[in-house]
C-alpha cells in the first residue's frame, strides 16, 4: 500500500493531468531562460499552486490544531518534496526576480 501523500499526489496529478502537463513544458522554458518565461511561469504557477494548496489541505488539514500538528507538517514535507521531484522550481512561483 501506497504512503497517504503518494495517493494524494497521484490523484491530484491524474486528475488535473492536463494542467500539469502544460505547466511542466511552461517549468522547462522557465528553468532555461527565466527572464523571459517569468511572468507566464508565475500567472500559470499560482493555478499550479491553487491545486497543491487544495490537495495538500485534504492530507494535513484535520490535522493542524490536533496532537499531530508536527506529523501534519512533515506529511506537507513530503508531499511537496515529491511534486519537486518533477517540478523543481515549484518555490520559485510567484517570486520577481529582477533582471539588470
């Protein structure tokens, strides 16, 4: 049996596979040149991110004001260390870097 954030992760991905699919060709432009893909990588990053937040909610939420609150942390860890493992500029969505 499958770790509870690897059900998660597989579901999310396989439900909005398409979406997914676009932003990665989107993340590998970004990773190559930066400046030019940033505000394409961050518009379309915050919807990436809508998705993560609501399924991340789903594993970790009920979990927050509760005895677990430090296992619920170390889930969320590991849930987004593995949506990095295909997405590894995932931390960069929404940051402005300025280009002199």
């Amino acid at each position: 049996m499958a770790a509870k954030y690897l059900e998660i992760f597989n579901e999310m991905v396989s439900k909005y596979e398409k979406e997914f699919d676009a932003f990665q060709e989107l993340h590998d432009k970004y990773e190559k040149n930066p400046q030019k893909w940033q505000d394409e990588f961050n518009a379309e990053g915050a919807k990436i991110m809508e998705i993560v937040r609501e399924h991340e909610n789903r594993l970790c939420g009920h979990m927050e004001n509760t005895n677990n609150a430090t296992y619920s942390a170390s889930l969320a860890e590991k849930f987004r260390n593995e949506i990095k493992r295909y997405l590894p500029k995932l931390d960069m969505i929404g940051v402005k870097i300025s280009f002199g």
